[in-house]
C-alpha cells in the first residue's frame, strides 16, 4: 500500500506537500538544520542519499538532500545560505509551512556496501547527504565491515553535526578522521586537505567502497586518491549536484552529458562520472 | 646500529632502498623523542636535522600577524619533515611543534648531505622519494588555498 505522500507524488509530481518547520538549529556559521512534520502526519519515508525539492513559498524551490535518520524520526534537511531560494528556507521558523516534493533520486549503494568496508569521505556541508548512510551503517553494524569517515571542513568552527560527529569519534566501531584546512584557536585535531587523511588510510582495496560528497573539486581529488590506494572506480561512490528544476527528468536543467542526475543520480559511480566531470557546469 | 637500519627500512620513506644504502644511510641517524608541547625546531634556526616520523603527531606552524602561532600542516606516523635540510642556506622557514608524545628518527643533515654528494646513486634515490613529498605538499597547499568547501556539496 502506498502511503498518501507517494501517491500523490507519483499522480502529480510537481505538486509540493505541505509540511511545517517543527524546529530549526544553527549547524555553521551559514547553515541551518530543519526539522519538518509532513502537515498529512505521515511519515516521511526515503533513502539515505535521496533528496527533496523544497519549496519556500513565494520564492522558489531547491534541491536539498534528506540529512536524518532514514529510520526514525522526522524528516530533517541542512540547509547552506548561498541565494534566494535557500536563504528563505533557513529562515524558516517553527510553524512556517515549507513545500516538499519527494524524495527523488538513486541514493547511496547500501546493498552493494554490505559485507565490505566502507570508507565515507565528507566535505563541508557534504557531511549533510552522508549522514543518513552513516545512520544506516551504525544502525545496522553487524552487516558491514570496517566503516571510516573522513571528514574536512574549511575551519573548526564549520563543522557541521559537531556534537555528533564527537560522538561517532568516542565510538569503538567506526574510524573518525576531521581535518580542517585552517587552524585556529584551540584546534589540536589534524590540519590540511582531506586527501591527506586518505593518502595515511590503511585501507583493503578490494574490500573497499568509498562514498563521497563534496565541492566537485573535492570529490574529484578524493576519488583519484582512493584510486592510488587500489580502490576501484566502480566502487567509488559520488554525490553529484547540478542546478535542478523539475526532478522528474522531464526539463533538463541537471543534465551532464547523456545523464540525468535528478533521475539516474544524484549518487554515481567514479567510474561513470569520471569523463562527465571533465564537463564544467553548465 | 643494527636496530637503527631496521628502523629506517621499516619507514615508508625508506621502504624498497636498497641495503647498502640504508646502512650509509643509517649512520646519520638517531631516535629521537618529544613530548607533547615540545618544539622540534623554530623558524630562523639551522636546518641540521631531517626527521621520520614513527609515533606521534607533529603540526607545522607560522606566526602570524595579530593571531600567534597557526598550524598549517599536520603530520603522523610514516610522514617526513624538515626538508630544508636539502637547500641552502639551509634555514628553518616554520617551526615544528609535537603535539602528543613523538619518536622520531632524526637523520643528521651534513651528514646526509655529505653522503649524497660523496654517492650520486644514493642521492638520487633519496631525491626521488623527497620529490613526490614536496609536490604532494604543493598541491596540498593549492588545495588549501581554493578554499574547497566554500560552495557546498
Ligand atoms: C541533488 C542535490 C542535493 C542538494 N543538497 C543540498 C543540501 O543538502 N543542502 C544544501 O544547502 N544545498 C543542497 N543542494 C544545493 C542547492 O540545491 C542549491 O544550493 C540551491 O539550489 C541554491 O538555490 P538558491 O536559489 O538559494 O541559490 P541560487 O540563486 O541558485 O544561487 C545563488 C548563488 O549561489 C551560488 N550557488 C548555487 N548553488 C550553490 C552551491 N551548492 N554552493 C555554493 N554556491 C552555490 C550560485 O552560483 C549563485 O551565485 C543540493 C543540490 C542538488 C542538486
Ligand atoms: S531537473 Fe529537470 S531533468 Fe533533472
């Protein structure tokens, strides 16, 4: 049975559900976290890795990954302050109504991860689209194998979800790595760029899938870093963002060559991407 | 002496040298150790050492104006500093400071220089494994510069 919210998505996919900002928290100097109650009071069900067209009434809609546990609890999004359209989503207030198609896209390969080690690599706000995959694979520990999050952010004070990355730190079944490229005050922790965390990394390659997101120059070196270290390009895993309009594949706003990253993505392999990425946006 | 050669081909940055040259090699070599909060060496003084990192983690740090000491770079197990051992005037540009419990292999930079120079081979040996650190560095550093998270992923 389907619920509600994906039958109405799947009769008319460019009509927004209404959901309602149920709380908001300040994750970076320029990002917001909301946490949104669907106004029909179902559940929002997704993918880790999946995203959402969010709707900021009166003006505009942008795609935002899903950021919570695909699990459990609300439906939370992270939202980065860059134009209009996101700028009015962060702020939003408990109460304010907020549009929400979705969610769209293929997510993180977690089927594929199962039974191997995986290494996820996060830059800045990357962190945002990882982190239901790493619910998923702290939820459910047993099925995979070593698990490692490298994570770089610009400066100490931009890493997001800082309380629960210290956490996953403390934590005996996952290896945490943050690097930051610029020191200051009282950070101890390591300084550079985050290929360096991976160039040190002892890592199985044939055991080994990588999940990545970040800039597009971020993702580009890591994936070449994991590939030195004997990673194949099939296993390096890469969340792609292009300027979106419908999300159905129907305008062609995201296309990057003979790809759709609304539909056939937002999540690729390297091995796919890799002659894509030569293509600067477009 | 013996464990000392054992040492230095158990680093990455000795790995795959050939005996005869770990053995030159080692006799420029010595542990050393410093605790968390020790400075290795300052900015200005003679580079007389170059160092191997076994345990421990080393941040390379710059003064800078109005904002004390910031770390630009940070080093651990398997990783090598103080490269200026190699280019006159043979000058420390930053300074090096444990930040927890380090050992070290500290190879005597006259030494070593006079070793490479006496054998071409071993210097050029050492030349192409201290090459791909230096430009990894610089790329490093250009990484660093185009401030890559700015816009989000
Ligand atoms: C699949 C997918 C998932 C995404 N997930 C998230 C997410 O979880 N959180 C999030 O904050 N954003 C996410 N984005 C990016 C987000 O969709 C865009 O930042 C958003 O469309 C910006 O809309 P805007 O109207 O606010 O800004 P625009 O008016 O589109 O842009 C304003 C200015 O910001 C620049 N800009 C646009 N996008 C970005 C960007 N991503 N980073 C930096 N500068 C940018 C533009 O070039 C322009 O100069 C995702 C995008 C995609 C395609
Ligand atoms: S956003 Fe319209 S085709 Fe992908």
């Amino acid at each position: 049975m389907m619920s509600e919210t994906a039958a109405l998505l799947h009769a008319r996919p460019m009509v927004p559900q209404i959901a309602h900002v149920h709380r908001r928290r300040h994750d970076a100097p320029d990002a917001w976290t909301l946490e949104l109650e669907m106004a029909s009071g179902e559940r929002f069900h997704y993918a880790p890795g999946q995203f959402n067209m969010l709707t900021a009434f009166g003006v505009g809609e942008a795609a935002i990954s899903v950021s919570g546990d695909p699990a459990d609890g609300p439906l939370i999004h992270t939202i980065r302050a860059v134009g209009p359209v996101s700028k009015a989503l962060t702020q939003l207030g408990p109460g304010d109504p907020i549009g929400v198609r979705g969610p769209f896209g293929v997510g993180w390969p977690m089927a594929q991860a199962e039974g191997r080690d995986v290494v996820v690599v996060a830059g800045g706000l990357g962190l945002a689209p990882l982190r239901p995959a790493l619910y998923r694979l702290l939820g459910e520990r047993d099925r995979f194998g070593k698990v490692t999050l490298l994570f770089g952010a610009r400066r100490p004070e931009e890493i997001v979800f800082r309380r629960e990355v210290e956490h996953w730190r403390s934590r005996l079944d996952i290896d945490v790595e943050v690097i930051v490229d610029h020191a200051t005050g009282d950070w101890h922790g390591n300084v550079g760029v985050v290929t360096n965390l991976i160039s040190r990394l002892g890592v199985d390659p044939a055991k080994t899938l990588a999940m990545v997101c970040g800039p597009e120059v971020m993702m580009r070196f890591v994936s070449m870093a994991l590939v030195d270290k004997g990673v194949g390009e099939e296993a390096i895993y890469l969340s792609m963002e292009r300027n979106m309009k419908c999300a159905i594949g129907q305008c062609g706003h995201c296309q990057l060559g003979p790809t759709f990253i609304c539909r056939d993505g937002p999540v690729f392999t390297y091995e796919r991407l890799k002659p894509l990425l030569a293509i600067k946006e477009l | 002496m013996e464990n000392l050669e054992r040492i230095l081909s158990d680093h990455p940055f000795f790995h795959g040298v050939n005996k005869g040259f770990v053995e030159l090699a080692a006799g420029c070599a010595k542990n050393a150790r410093f605790e968390a909060g020790d400075f290795i060496f300052h900015e200005g003084e003679a580079a007389d050492q170059f160092y191997l990192v076994r345990e421990g983690r080393v941040a390379l740090q710059v003064a800078a104006p109005g904002r004390g000491a910031a770390t630009f770079l940070t080093l651990g197990a398997g990783e090598v500093f103080g490269v200026n051992w190699l280019v006159p005037p043979y000058r420390w540009v930053y300074d090096a400071k444990a930040l927890e419990r380090c050992r070290l292999i500290a190879m005597d930079a006259k030494c070593l220089r006079g070793k490479c120079e006496a054998d071409h081979s071993l210097g050029y040996d050492i030349m192409k494994r201290l090459m791909p650190v230096l430009i990894d560095r610089l790329h490093e550093t250009r990484l660093q510069f185009l401030d890559l998270y700015g816009s989000h992923g």
